[in-house]
C-alpha cells in the first residue's frame, strides 16, 4: 500500500517508486557529503602538519621515511647519485610546463632515497632536456619535507620511464616499482622535497605546497552534495503534497 495521510486539506500520496528513489538518491547523497566531509578533515591535518611543521633535527642517518608522517620534515646526510636523475614531466609552475628533477641520494646504511630537487621550465623542444648535471662530491646535507610520488588522475597521464633510455631519463607520475626497475635499485617509497634554502645543487624553483585539493573545496563539495539532499527532499514533498479535491 502506498503512504497516504491527510493534513490541512492536503493529502500526501507518493508512489512506492517515487518513494524507493528518493530514498536511494537520498543515501548517496548523504554519503557523498559525509565522504567530502572526511575528506577535508584528513587535508587540513596534512595541511596543518605542512604549514607548522617543526624544524628537523639533523641526523647522519634519516629515519625510515616510509613510516614517518607524510610532510614531517628530516634532516640528514647523503651521497648525490648525480649521473641516475629522473625528469618528471607534465609539472606546471605559474601556468608554465616544465620538469620536477628526481636525483637518488644513498645513505651512510646503504639506503637509496629519491630528493626531489625542484622545478625547471620547459625548453620548448622535447629533445632538449634542461641541464641538471651537478658539480662537486662527497657527502651533502639534505634537508626537506617528507612526501608522496605525485599522482596521476588519469592513466593515460602516466609514462614510465624507458629501460634503453639514457639519462636523464624522462618520466610522467611513474610508479615507486617503475623507478626502481629503472634505477636498478631499492627505494624508499617515499621521497623527500628538498628545501628552499639549500644552495649549490641547481638554483630550481622551490614553491612547495600540499598536494591536492585544499580542505575548504572538500567542505564546499559536502555542503553541495547535502544541499541537494534537501532539494531532492523539497521535490519530494511538492511532488507528492496535494489538495484534496
């Protein structure tokens, strides 16, 4: 039996499919807002950790980056693996294209971590790779953020790097498992976002920010999905509120 009742003479008669629908469109739209929600709440503790993250404290050796907290920051000591660089491609900077550089460094225990030296523009020819050879030896300091391999919203956005290509090798939101294969090495799966201040390892542009969506998008993406939840209610009840002839 349908639901009916009466009240100030106007009857409430909707149909059973008209109610299910409702009902379904009704959970997902809840869900979509709670989900936004979340999602939000997760980015500005990220966000605050970026932003208020402590000085590091300097060690020899680097914690293990994998279970560190993402955006954490670290100081340590390492080798530049300068002949072994990646060139992430496809990175914008101010509306201009360009390359992220990727240069491995090893540690005093035989660890392989990737620094992410910074950004370089793009030649405007694809057979000219920018210069990113680096000068110099021995044992530097690193310092940075802790961060994720940037990823790729779509799959064809992504170009590993080639085994017979030499190097630099040139590379599009590559996988942790590709850039090993191609290194020959065991990497941290995380990488680090080397800071602003350190010089005399390529003068690259440096302007780090958290990845992503900011917390309020995500905020106004429930608040959008909640609010058609109420729409979808007001429908409802106009569609289905009549007077009693």
């Amino acid at each position: 039996m349908p639901i009916r009742f009466s009240a100030s003479g106007r009857q409430f008669a909707p149909s059973w499919h008209m109610t299910l629908l409702t009902l379904v469109l009704l959970g997902v739209f809840v869900s979509l807002g709670q989900w936004q929600w979340n999602r939000g709440v997760d980015k500005r503790v990220l966000w605050d950790r970026f932003e208020h993250s402590a000085v590091p404290v300097y060690s020899a050796r680097p914690p293990n980056l994998d279970e560190v907290p993402r955006y954490s920051r670290v100081a340590f000591s390492g080798r530049y693996q300068s002949q072994r660089q990646f060139l992430l491609d496809n990175r914008i900077n101010n509306g201009r294209p360009g390359y992220e550089v990727l240069t491995p460094v090893t540690t005093s225990d035989g660890r392989w971590i990737l620094v992410n030296r910074g950004w370089v523009p793009f030649s405007g020819y694809r057979d000219r790779l920018p210069e990113i050879s680096m000068h110099g030896g021995g044992t530097a300091t690193i310092s940075g953020y802790v961060d994720e391999l940037p990823s790729a919203g779509l799959a064809s956005g992504r170009a590993a790097p080639g085994a017979d290509d030499p190097w630099p090798k040139v590379t599009a939101y590559p996988t942790h498992e590709e850039l090993e294969l191609a290194l020959g090495e065991k990497l941290a799966r995380r990488i680090v976002l080397l800071d602003r201040g350190i010089t005399g390892y390529g003068d690259y542009v440096r302007a780090w920010s958290p990845g992503g969506l900011s917390p309020d998008r995500h905020f106004s993406y429930a608040i959008q999905w909640w609010g058609f939840a109420v729409v979808l209610l007001v429908i409802y009840f106009g569609l289905n509120f009549r007077k009693v002839s």
